[in-house]
C-alpha cells in the first residue's frame, strides 16, 4: 500500500531513526516537482532535508532502473562537488 510520506509518521520516524537525521520536527511538507515521484521537505533537530518518495510502479531491482537512479545521483554528487548547486541522496 502506497501511503504518502506525509500522512504516515511512523514511516518519517523510521527514516529519521536510520539516516540519523534526528527527530522529525513537524509532519514532512510536500513540494513542487518530482513529476513522477512525490518529493517532500523534511525538518528534524538536526536540519533540513529533501526526501524523494519514489512512485509506487518503480521497480528497484530492474538493474536498468537502478543503474539510472545510481548514475543520477552521480551526477548530482560530482555537481555539488564542484560547487554547483545540486541535491544528491544521502
């Protein structure tokens, strides 16, 4: 079952518990963009993050799904290696 970032604290907590991202601040807020994905702004006692929730059709262990996702965030790490600014998963 899908259930939107958002609506479902038990979730935000577990990923906050995980990444040691601190405690969850306040419910995570929904942002524009993503298209396919719901892309959400999370506040914890440690700072503020991005979290890409990815659609519920994404198939993770199809290895040219994971290659792109994998070269994306890449991309994004070398970007804002160079001072670019750029968001890349933890």
């Amino acid at each position: 079952m899908y259930i939107p970032l958002g609506d479902n604290p038990e979730h935000t907590s577990s990923l906050c518990d995980l990444l040691q991202l601190g405690p969850s601040q306040d419910k995570p807020t929904r942002l524009s963009g993503g298209f396919h994905h719901l892309v959400w702004r999370l506040e914890t006692a440690r700072g503020n993050y991005v979290v890409k929730q990815l659609a519920p059709d994404t198939d993770l262990d199809d290895p040219a799904t994971a290659a792109h996702f994998n070269a994306t965030e890449q991309v994004a790490a070398s970007f804002a290696a160079c001072g670019i600014d750029a968001i890349h998963a933890l």
